[in-house]
C-alpha cells in the first residue's frame, strides 16, 4: 500500500473504511454523462447510476487499476473505490492455533494454504458510496451485498433497520443465487436436452 504523500501525488485518496478495513478512492479527471461504452465496457455517469461488484477474486487492487486504466484512455471522470480487507493470508501466523469446523470435526488449518479470505459485508462498500464512488470493486464479499449496499446508500438505511436489511439481503440472495435454479451456473449445460 502507498504512503498518504504518495496517494495524494497520483490524485488518490486513502480513506478509513468502515469496520476496520481499508477504502481506496482513486480519483480521474474528466467528466461523463449518461452511459458510453469503451472497449466493451458499459460505464456509469457520475450522476446517476452506480456499479458495485466483487470483481477484483483475489487481487481487487489491481482490478481497480485495469479499470483505471481504460477510463484514463476514455478520458473519463469516474471516481473508481477498492473495499480490500478480506485475504487474511497476512494474518495466517496468528490464526495458526484456530481450529475449523468442517462439518464433523475440528481440525487445524492445512499447512500449505494459497488462499485464505473472509467474507466482507455491505458496510465498507456503503462507505465508498457514500464517499461518492461511482464503480466500486471489492475481493471476496457476501452475495447479497452488492444488491444491498446500493439499497442502504440510496434510501438512507441505517445498520439497526434490521427489516429493510432483511428485505434487501433477501432480494441480493435471490438476484444471486436465482439462476441456479435454472442451471444458471452448471458448466455442461450443453449436455442436457431440451435445457
């Protein structure tokens, strides 16, 4: 991670996310109105819709800055957010004693992890909203906060509206999780007659 100096030199600001993990907002220059789309993208305007997604996988820094990268070619003025705080590889040493449960046992965690990732929430991402982001990108996260954040932000939910929270997430798990009901994620959908 850049220093605040550093951030500031390349038009970047480091904010404190919500719940202890780390906002990035990087900052373009230029404006866009309505949607244009570049290089098969379809961008937002700053001035109305939004786009929250977990497409950074394991590495949302550098989703971030491919994203960057083609805005600064469009000559784009999209403030672009990164939620980071869910690989947990650099705190391996300290959970070394925790045990996991894995439906029958509890076991220590396996010597030799690639990965290792928590599920973020919506309140980090509400935040890059709120600091007036118009694409955020986050690692891992739960399902149904993509759907839920942008409801909180937009109709001014608070974390203690626990029915609105509750519809919200709903209404994510079911935008999400839906098309697996249809075969929407089966790999070999080829295969299947008359699907």
């Amino acid at each position: 991670m850049q220093t605040s100096s550093a951030l500031a030199a390349n038009g970047q600001q480091e904010c404190e996310g919500t719940d202890t993990l780390r906002v990035l907002c990087l900052f373009p220059s230029r404006s866009l109105f309505g949607f244009l789309s570049v290089q098969g993208i379809v961008f937002p305007s700053a001035d109305s819709i939004r786009v929250v997604s977990n497409a950074g996988g394991v590495n949302p820094l550098s989703c971030a800055e491919a994203i960057q990268e083609v805005i600064r070619k469009a000559s784009l003025n999209l403030k672009v957010a990164v939620v980071t705080g869910d690989d947990l590889m650099p705190h391996r040493s300290s959970l070394s004693d925790v045990k996991m449960a894995d439906g029958s046992s509890r076991q220590k965690l396996p010597k030799s992890l690639h990965s290792m990732n928590a599920y973020l929430g919506a309140l980090p991402i509400k935040r890059c909203l709120d600091l007036g982001a118009d694409i955020v990108v986050t690692g891992r996260c739960v399902d149904s906060a993509v759907t839920l954040t942008p409801l909180m932000h937009t109709f001014g939910w608070e974390r203690s509206e626990y029915d609105l929270l509750a519809a919200g997430s709903l209404a994510g798990h079911l935008i999400e999780c839906g098309a697996q009901s249809t075969g929407g994620v089966f790999t070999d959908w080829y295969k299947v007659p008359d699907l």
